[in-house]
C-alpha cells in the first residue's frame, strides 16, 4: 500500500510540476486547450498508474561544465548564424551603441557585431547556462564590451532592473527564437532525433532540475494529452496515431532515449512513409521531426517564453531603435508576425489557429509601437542555405520602434 501511495504521490508530482512550468497561472489562455487535457490526464492517473520520474535514468547523467565546452568546441564551431548580413543591416548598429542579443547561442551574431562596429556594447542573453559559459569566455576576449545574462525571457524585465539598465535605453535588439545548432548538435542535451541520446530536451535543467523533461511528459501524459501537444505545437496530423503508439511502446518498457521514441514514431508508420516527408531543400524528413519540435516546445514553455520575449524588447527599446527577429517555424512566425501587428495576444484561444485577421483588422493594422522596416518577410538567400541547412526554414521580420 506504501509503495502504491509512494507511487501516485510521484506521478501526481510530474503533472503539477508540468501545470507550474506551462500554464503560467490563470490569467493565461494561451495554453488553454492543452491544459485542459493535461488536467484530464492528472485525473486518469489517479486510476492508472505510470512510472514517475525517468530524466534520471534516462541514460549518462550530463557532463561536467568544462566536457560540455571541450565537446562543443573540438568537433566544430558551435554556431553558423543566420542570414547573418541581412541581421547585421537591419539592425543598423552605430558605434557607442548598446545591443541586446537575447538569444547568445553558440555567439555567432554576436561575434559579428563585435568584428563589425567598434566600441559597442553587447548585452549577451541566454537561458543555457552552456550558452553563457561561452559568453563569459568572449567577455574576456573583449573587456567591457560583452555582459552575459543568464536567464529566460520571461526574466528579462526584472535582471534589467536589478542591473538598473532603465527601460528605452537600448538601441537594437536581436531575437533569434528556437533551438540553437550547439543543443542540436550535443547528443546529451536530448533535442536531436538523429544522435541517440537521453531523452531530455530542457534549455535550461541545469538551473531548473525538478523541471519536467521530455521523457517525464512522453511516460506519464495520457493519450489524449500527447495528441493535444502533438498538434498544437508540432502541427502533426497524425496526433492521435503517434500518441497511441507512444503509449503502446511505454507499456513494454519506458522510452527515455531519443532514437528510441524516434523508432516508436516511425513505427506508427508504413516502411514507405518514414522518409516520405521533404524539406525546403527536398530533402527526405524523419516522419518523428514534428513530434520532437512538439515535446521541445512544450518542454521550455517556447511560445509563452517568446511572448514574454518580444514584450521584453519593446520595454527596453528606445524609439528609433530597431528588431529582429528570427523564427523557425509557422507557430513561431505566427506569433511574432500578430505581436508587431499590435495584436492582442492573451485573447489568441490557441496558437495552432490559422490566421484569422479580418482584411478591415489588416487595414487598420500596425501597431503603435512598430513600423515595419521590409513590407515582407525575409528568408535566407539561396546561397546561405546551401551554406547553413539548418537555416533553410528561418524568416527574419525587422521593425523600428516607433
């Protein structure tokens, strides 16, 4: 009886941790539709229980800071930036000014700011502690021009303030949303479906240990709760048959490895149907693809995340001062392109929504903060994607702060 109470106790533990970190109380009905069935999938498991808690043996425990630097720096450089000149242009960079990199990454814009205008100062943000051990290093490489922040957006504001930098005070602004090449590229780190690791895909773990990871959420949400992320923040399809099978495999035995979800997925699946899928280079696609952006932005909470993101910048920007933004898929664009439309967000019901502005909203809108510095959305030239592939789905929106 101890052991079965020890056991509800441990599962009940994974769901409010997974309520805590996704639904920011309340008053946000961003994620209202999946919470819904998270909560439902709270109560089925006081019925049926699952294992609890799996990140922990879920395979090799992380590396220590100075192995995870060695790895990122020995096999090859951690960052290809992209569309590196047209950021570069439209952030119009004069030297003396202050620019806020809220996504340092592997340091690749950064860097190239640096190079490119003298005398200015970087404020170097990241919530991957690996990211900002990086940024310490380039700190020292270029006293007084580079201060790492090691937080999320969400705690942009409030770091701001302690470090009495005034809101309007900065004068360029780069977000480059989405996951970075150095987490893909870290088969420990859990994000990529093609390098056999645990199955983690936290940005931030390290400062948030008792956050839900990947394999907490695949081992423990019911049925109709995957599918509800599988849909809402991987756009896939087919949902419900790859939830189905997610939960057929963890009866057998817990998936906590990346290659082993990815071979539940595609075993979903026709023989024919696992590569069927192309990119924009039309190149074949994992059929798992969508599931893993799915369970990564449902994991780091990345839409609430980039909400808070695009708020914090439009604080810290003086008029006249200019953004970028970078996105990687259609959720994400969807959200930046509303947000500079003056749109009201916290009414959006849920983001996997198709576009709904009436043509009497577009005409009238614009936003009074923004004014657009391109008409239309900028993607990389054919040369830069051959170049980087990884960056073959970005769209970069540039906007002056009126």
């Amino acid at each position: 009886m101890r052991l079965l109470e020890a056991e509800l106790l441990s599962a009940t533990t994974i769901i409010i941790r997974t309520m805590i970190f996704h639904m920011s109380v309340h008053c946000n009905p961003i994620l209202r539709k999946t919470n819904l069935a998270v909560w439902r999938a709270w109560r089925s498991w006081k019925l049926s229980l699952h294992s609890s808690t799996v990140c922990a043996s879920s395979g090799p425990g992380p590396l220590d800071k100075s192995e995870e630097l060695s790895s990122v720096s020995t096999e090859k450089p951690p960052h290809t930036p992209v569309m590196l000149k047209e950021v570069l242009h439209y952030l119009d960079i004069r030297p003396g000014q202050v620019v806020l990199d809220m996504t340092f990454g592997g340091g690749g814009h950064t860097k190239a700011i640096l190079n490119t205008v003298p005398e200015v100062t970087v404020l170097a943000l990241d919530r991957d502690p690996t990211a900002i051990s990086l940024a310490e290093q380039l700190a020292k490489e270029h006293s007084g021009r580079v201060k790492p922040l090691l937080c999320r957006f969400s705690e942009l504001e409030a770091l701001m303030s302690n470090m009495n930098i005034k809101p309007g005070s900065i004068d360029a602004v780069l977000l480059d949303a989405g996951c970075s090449s150095m987490q893909m590229d870290q088969a420990e780190r859990g994000f990529s479906l093609s390098k056999d690791g645990p199955l983690d895909m936290r940005m931030d773990g390290e400062r948030y240990p008792d956050m839900p990871c990947a394999a907490d959420v695949v081992n423990t949400l019911d049925q109709q709760a995957l599918a509800s992320i599988l849909l809402a923040y991987g756009e896939e399809r087919h949902a419900r048959k790859i939830a189905s099978a997610i939960v057929e495999a963890r009866r057998v035995s817990p998936i906590t490895r990346t290659q082993q979800l990815a071979s539940v997925v595609a075993g979903s699946f026709p023989a024919a149907v696992i590569y069927a899928r192309k990119d924009r280079l039309n190149r074949p696609v994992h059929v798992a693809t969508k599931t893993f952006q799915a369970l990564r932005v449902f994991v780091n909470d990345e839409l609430n995340e980039l909400h808070a993101g695009l708020r914090a910048a439009q604080a810290a920007l003086r008029p006249g001062g200019h953004l970028c933004v970078i996105t990687f898929h259609s959720l994400e664009d969807r959200l930046v392109k509303r947000f500079l439309q003056g749109e009201d967000l916290s009414n959006l019901d849920h983001f996997s929504l198709r576009e709904h502005s009436t043509r009497k909203e577009k005409k009238a809108g614009g936003s009074g903060y923004w004014l657009p510095l391109r008409r239309k959305v900028i993607t990389p030239e054919k040369g830069d994607v051959k170049e980087n592939p990884r960056g073959r789905s970005a769209k970069l929106r540039a906007v002056l702060r009126r």
